[in-house]
C-alpha cells in the first residue's frame, strides 16, 4: 500500500541521512510513528487481522484476571480508591470482561470508588475500545497536548480516561494489568564478537537501494555500553529499555500508592536470543519486508524486567499461562459456562478456547505470567487491639499459589 512505501521511503531517507538505525529506533518507527505507524492505522487484531489474543479467544481469560484485581485490592485492605489500568488494551475486550467481574461483584466493591485509566498509543484503537467500553457515552478531548485525551463513562456507570503515557495517570492505589503490551516495546539487539559486544542495526541493502537489511556497527554504541550485563552468558541478546523504564514507573507508583501490577505476554527468564519477529495474517513475516504492514515484536524478557523493578516491589513469575490460569480456577469456571450453555457449536467454542489458552502446544506454556507487588501485601498485618487471636496471615496471591478445592494452600 501506499503507506507502506511511506514508511520504507522514511526510513531509507533518514538512513541515508544519518547512517543505520537501531533495531529499536526501527521498531519504534515502524509500529508508533504518528502517520504511518502499523498500531497508529490498524485494527489488527482477530481472525481478520494479523495475531489473535487471550481476551480475544475466550471470555474466561478476562474474567480469571478480573478476579485477581478483586483479590489484590481486597488484599490490600479494600482502598476506597481505585483505579484500574490497563496498557495496551487492544479493542478493550480484556477489560470489558474484568469490569463484567466488577459488576458482578459489586456488593463487595459498593462504597469504593473505581475509575477506568487506559494506555493506548493509537487513535485509532481507542477509538474502537471507546466504542465498545461506553457505547457513544465519550469525547476526545479539543486540547491537543492534553494528557487525557479521551474520556467517557462505562456502560456500567465508571469513569474511564485514555492517555498516551503511564506517567500521566493520575497517583493513588491503582492495578496494573498488561496483556501483549511488553512485546510490542522496541528492542536493542546485541551480538557478541570476537572484539566484543556489538550492536546490531538496519541499514540499506548495498545491492537493493529500496531494500533493507540488518548489519553489525564496527565500534560499540552507547545502548552496546549501558545495556548488557557484565556476565551476560549468551551470545546475542535482546534488551528492551522502553520495557524496563515503563515497569519501574509502575513499581515506583506500587511501593508509594500501593496496588499491583499483573503482566502477561509470551516471554522468557533471560535465556532466550533472537526472538524478532513480525506477524502479518496470522503468518511469519520478514521483519525488514514491507515495513508498517506486519506486527513486530520480540519475546518478554522478564529477568531483565524483575531486575528493572528492583527491590522497591515484591516479584512473583513468570510463571506458565496454563498454571496461572489453573491456580486461578480455570477448569471450574469451564465446567460453570458449559452447564449454563444450551446449545452445542457455543459449547466447543468455550472447550477449543479453553485448550488454546491453556495446552502446552497452544499458548499454555509459551505465555507467562508475572506480577509486581507492594512490599506491605505480603506482611502479617498487626494484631488488632483487645483481640487476643493473632493476626490473619495475608491473603495468598492468587494465580501464583495453588489452591485446594476448599480455597487453603495445598
Ligand atoms: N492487550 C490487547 C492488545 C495487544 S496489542 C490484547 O491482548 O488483545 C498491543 C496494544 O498496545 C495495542 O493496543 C497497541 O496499540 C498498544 N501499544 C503498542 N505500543 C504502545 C506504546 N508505546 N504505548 C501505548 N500503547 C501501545
């Protein structure tokens, strides 16, 4: 398409301008550029677009994650505050199916007051969360530099804000949730040499002028200098700063406001190396191919992320999607939607999304999850006065414990 060309012809006219460019400065291009940016223009997901997710194969995978925020705010002493966020919400399914759970539970949430905050970059796709989170019931705001930049009411009577940065959500007791948010952030790609590490970085195919292709700078950059570990043991590594930078804004917000941060996506503890990718129509696509018309990404580091929280939080995972979605109830809440369900093609829709999202060959072990928790969460609150009884010991964690039938730790 055109805007494809666009997109080529930008980056083949800055590299001509200034010399390659990093993989990240590529990916940030390509994905988030204001005009010709792949998340900027496309709606591209489900089975028409390029990739399908969790929220968007079954109604459960929202709902088990709605009850981990109920949980971890009842575990934080029920805040009358509270703000549920999430980044990167897609076409708002995911949240959708958590402010059902909210609905549903709202006996136990009356009298607190919940507030929707959404991080998206892409107009367009606020647009369409917009629609299906509050019918026509929201504007854009007229301020172009404003830092909410759309605002509305849900069906179910919250008010929700979109912003284009997590630092501008406003502070207070908040939950984070992250689904395929973390892949979507620029990489840094490294290689170890002979001479050293080096960074690898795009440039313009010598013998194709309107080609690109990927080279290895001859000196060491400054992300070469600063992003590697001193006993890193691999010999090409993916790092991802944005990723790093975002989740120690979230644990700075969690240790001074509380709450907790839940992020899932397909990822790895610091053992993997060349994971960029790109995905168009549910197929592998080049990365340097047709920039702009094909999702880029690049497998979660979540050592790299747990080491960027640093010890302002408490970290659990990454843990497998299967058991997260297990230790979480999954197969009751199977069973509960089968026997409500009258006729038989919705039937095998639940069981195929129930086995997509949790076999081991599907999305069940390749997915993880990992969760960023306010230090005060884990600690056995003071006996209360004239009581004699000890304490309660804190709530377990829910998706990271595994519980019995009856509710205990087994
Ligand atoms: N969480 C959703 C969507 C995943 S796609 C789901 O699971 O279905 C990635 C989402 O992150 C999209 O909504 C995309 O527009 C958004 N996004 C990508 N890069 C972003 C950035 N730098 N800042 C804010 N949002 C971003």
């Amino acid at each position: 398409s055109s805007f494809s060309n666009s997109s080529l012809l930008h980056l083949t006219s800055k590299i001509k301008a200034t010399g390659p460019i990093s993989v990240a400065e590529y990916m940030r291009e390509v994905l988030t550029n204001p005009v010709s940016g792949y998340y900027v223009r496309h709606d591209m997901l489900g089975t028409d677009g390029d990739f399908i997710t969790s929220p968007e194969i079954s109604q459960i995978f929202g709902e088990l994650l709605g009850i981990w925020c109920v949980s971890e705010w009842m575990a934080a002493g029920k805040p009358r505050r509270f703000q549920l966020v999430e980044l990167g919400p897609g076409r708002g399914s995911l949240i959708s199916d958590v402010l059902r759970v909210f609905s549903q539970l709202r006996t136990v949430l009356s009298g607190t007051s919940v507030s929707v905050h959404l991080v998206e970059i892409s107009p367009k796709l606020s647009k369409v969360q917009a629609h299906n989170l509050t019918g026509e019931q929201n504007q854009v705001s007229s301020d172009k530099n404003a830092t909410v930049y759309r605002r509305g009411t849900t069906m179910s009577g919250l008010p929700v804000c979109w912003y284009h940065r997590v630092e501008d959500i406003p502070e207070g007791f908040s939950i984070f949730l992250a689904h395929e948010f973390f892949d979507a952030l620029p990489i840094h790609k490294f290689q170890r040499t002979e001479r050293g590490w080096r960074e690898v970085m795009v440039d313009i195919d010598p013998e194709e002028q309107d080609k690109l292709c990927f080279v290895l700078v001859p000196a060491p950059t400054l992300a070469s200098s600063v992003l590697l570990q001193a006993d890193e043991k691999r010999e090409h590594v993916e790092v991802c700063p944005e990723g790093g930078v975002t989740v120690q804004r979230l644990s700075n917000r969690i240790a001074e406001h509380g709450g907790a941060a839940l992020i899932a996506d397909y990822g790895h503890d610091g053992v993997k190396t060349d994971t960029f990718r790109g995905f168009r129509g549910h197929k592998l696509h080049d990365v340097l191919s047709a920039p702009g018309t094909a999702d880029l990404t690049a497998d979660v580091d979540f050592s790299y992320l747990r080491r960027m929280a640093g010890d302002e939080v408490v970290c659990f995972g990454p843990i497998t999607q299967r058991q997260f979605l297990r230790n979480m109830g999954i197969d009751v809440r199977l069973q509960v939607l089968l026997q409500n369900c009258p006729d038989d093609s919705t039937r095998a829709q639940l069981i195929q999304g129930f086995d997509m999202l949790t076999n081991p060959k599907q999305m069940g072990e390749r997915f993880k999850f990992f969760a960023m928790l306010a230090h005060g969460r884990l600690l056995r609150p003071a006996a209360g006065q004239g009581t004699a009884k000890k304490a309660p010991a804190p709530l377990p964690v829910a998706g990271f414990t595994e519980l019995g039938p009856l509710g205990e730790r087994s």
